[in-house]
C-alpha cells in the first residue's frame, strides 16, 4: 500500500481510501494532477410532453406542455489541468495510470482540497451517492524539448489533460 498527501489546489482520482488529508492506495491507484479550473454540472433530467390542441381549447393562453420528471440527476465535473513529472512518478506514467483506472474501474473517488474546505466523490450507499466514472479524457503533450536539463537527463515533460467524470444519484424507492 501506498499513501499521498493532499495537497491544496491539486486534484485527485484514486481507487483507494481517503482519510483526512492522506489517500491510502495500491501503486499506481491514485494520480494527481494540478489543476486549472473544476467545473460543475448539474442536471435534473426532464422529459416535456407537448398536449395536443382540440378545438375547445385554442386561443387559451394556457401552456400545453407537461414536464415529466424522470427523477434522475446527474452531477459531473469538467477538470483542466496538468500531469508533471514528480519524484514518484512521471507525467507519462499517470497518464498511462489515469487511462488504465478509466478502462479497468467501474467507480472511483475523487478528492480536491483540506479541512473544510475538501470536496470528496466516493460511493456512499446510504445516500444513494455512487462513485464516479470517466466519461472523457483528452490529453494534449507538446514535442520537443521540455527543459534545460543535460542532454543525459530526461527533459521534464508536462501533459494537459481535460477530461470529465459523471455521479449519478438513483432517487426511485
């Protein structure tokens, strides 16, 4: 098992546990990317319903629409931001990890911030909450040189990454 800290302003998706401020996890369960910006979606689906007009009831100036509920709400986040190369781990590595979570993971957690003000997706039952999935990702690597590091060294290398993962809440009893 594997531990990181949680730093303020980065973000992180992992496999494992998260207590506090300390992700506990396998290797290569959990990475973190620095981010940009966090968007947040939130949507009640509902279906409208157009009501055929008859001849009674034509100049009313009633609405002819019924909105069905389909009590299914949807909350996602868009996350922008950064893999870079750590001591633990490389940008490439925790984008082949990010990749191998999303294909091999049906849920995931996902933890940003400290204290009071930490935000955490993760499956809890009792809410009817589930863990979250990735729905898609786009990373963006320039080629070339990436630093000034000597020529025996492997540059820094920095990948962007966009990408964007979905919690649902079931609330049919």
């Amino acid at each position: 098992m594997a531990t990181t800290t949680i730093i303020p302003g980065n973000f992180y998706i992992t496999r494992g546990t998260v207590s506090g401020s300390t992700i506990t996890h396998d290797t290569n369960k959990a990475v973190e990317i620095f981010s940009a910006r966090i968007d947040y979606d939130y949507l009640n689906q509902a279906q409208i319903r157009a009501i055929p007009l008859s001849g009674g009831n034509i100049g009313l100036d009633e609405p002819f629409a019924l909105n069905v509920g389909l009590k299914l709400i949807v909350e996602s986040l868009s996350i922008t931001g950064v893999l870079v190369d750590d001591d633990s781990s490389s940008a490439k590595e925790k984008r082949n990890n990010l990749l191998s979570m999303a294909k091999n993971n049906k849920e995931l957690t996902i933890v940003w911030g400290t204290g009071t003000e930490q935000t955490l997706w993760k499956r809890d039952d009792s809410n009817k909450q589930y863990g979250v999935t990735i729905s898609k990702m786009r990373f963006r690597e320039m080629a070339g040189k990436h630093s000034t590091k000597s020529p025996d060294t492997y540059p820094e290398r920095k990948i962007n990454i966009e990408f964007q993962v979905i919690r649902a809440k079931d609330l049919t009893e």
